[in-house]
C-alpha cells in the first residue's frame, strides 16, 4: 500500500459521506490505483445506493438528492451496457439457440 486518502461522496438523501480509500502504486505500469469500497463507484460522487436506487425507480424526485439529468444518464449508461448482452442473447436464439427459448 502506498497511502491512503479520503474521499467524499453524497448519500441518497443529499446527505455527505466520507471515506478513507487506500491507494497503491503498481510496479507493472507505475500507476496509483485507488481500492474503492462497494459503496463507491469509480467516477461517481453518489453512493452506490443511491445510484441504485435511482436505476430501480425510475427517476425519484425530491426522494433523491440528485439532480433528474444526473439520473437519466446513470440509467442511459446502465442501459448502454445491458443493449449488447440482450441484443446478443437475442441473436443466438435466432440462429438456433432453442434453449433460450
């Protein structure tokens, strides 16, 4: 382990949360990379649950601190993703994949 340092975060309800993230150094590529609890996504100021929450119910309104654009594109990434998998399954089942049916 190289350090550690803290890092903010907002919680579902607008609330601030704070975390202590180590940080190592790889002696492959000589980067830092920081190891981030489950409750932290890489690139994301909310929390996980908050994210997930605004993913599972649609857009939450004055249920969540997050603004409503801050929300539909955590729900376009999370679709962004989920699109080739589907569109995939879909296409095997086309071409014979009888036990997808």
């Amino acid at each position: 382990m190289r350090d550690s340092k803290k890092r903010g975060s907002k919680t579902a309800d607008g609330g601030d949360g704070e975390y202590q993230v180590r940080r190592y150094h790889c002696k492959h590529c000589g980067k830092i990379h920081t190891e981030l609890p489950s409750d932290l996504a890489p690139r994301k100021m909310y929390e996980t649950d908050a994210i997930q929450e605004a993913i599972d119910g649609g857009i939450c309104g004055a249920a969540c601190a997050a603004e409503e654009t801050t929300m539909r594109r955590w729900q376009g990434e999370i679709i962004a993703r989920i699109a080739p998998a589907v569109s995939g399954l879909a296409e095997l089942r086309a071409n014979g994949g009888w036990w997808l049916a």
